[in-house]
C-alpha cells in the first residue's frame, strides 16, 4: 500500500467514527422533573430526557424557538399526544404517565427526539 492508501483509509475510519459519535454518542442528562418542567425547542430538545414520577400529572412547558417545520409539532405516541408548537409561544402539555417506563417523543416528522422516563 502507498501512503495515498493509507491517508484514505484514516480519513474513512475518521468519519465512519464521526458519524457513530454525532448519531449514538451525544447523550443529554436527565432531568428529574417536579410538577412543572421547561424544555426548549431549538435545534432539537434542550433538555431531552426527563425523569418523572407515575402516576402523577407532570406538566411539560414546550417553548419552540426554532422556526425549521419539522420542529412546528410534538408527537408522545405512547400517551397518544400530537400538539402543535407555535413559534416563540409556550406550550404546556400535561402528562401522568399510567406506568413505569420510557416514553418516546419526537418531532412531527420523527428527525428530533427525545424521552420521558417514568418510574
């Protein structure tokens, strides 16, 4: 092999590592929320993972700073929510979760995620 060859093969292994890390790599924190909890809608979800008690009403205050149509709603399939997010408005959607578990949620177009751990 010439070095040509090898200057190719690292940068192949380079972005093959890249995209693992953009895609399974970046975890947010979890945030224990109390009955009221923000997140913000700008570029994803900020935070996106939350952790609230069963059973019990928890609201979730969505402020949509980004004006992209993929982020103009919010989808919680499991707790059979589909809600609008106007631009520059809050949007409180209240939750009880009826079961310990993960609650997926996501954009309407299912690009941006996010989850809602209840235990």
């Amino acid at each position: 092999m010439n070095i040509d060859e090898y200057i190719v093969g690292a940068l192949a292994l380079a972005s093959v590592v890249g995209v693992a890390w953009f895609f399974f790599g970046k975890r947010g924190r979890v945030v224990a929320a109390g009955a009221v909890v923000d997140i913000v809608v700008d570029g994803g979800y900020t935070p996106d993972t939350l952790r609230v008690p069963v059973g019990v009403p928890t609201t979730i205050r969505f402020f949509r700073k980004d004006p992209s149509e993929c982020l103009e709603e919010v989808v919680i399939a499991d707790l059979k929510i589909r809600r609008s997010l106007p631009l520059d408005a809050v949007t409180e959607i209240v939750i009880t979760p009826p079961r310990a578990g993960t609650y997926r949620f996501s954009c309407g177009m299912g690009m941006f995620h996010g989850a809602i751990i209840a235990s």
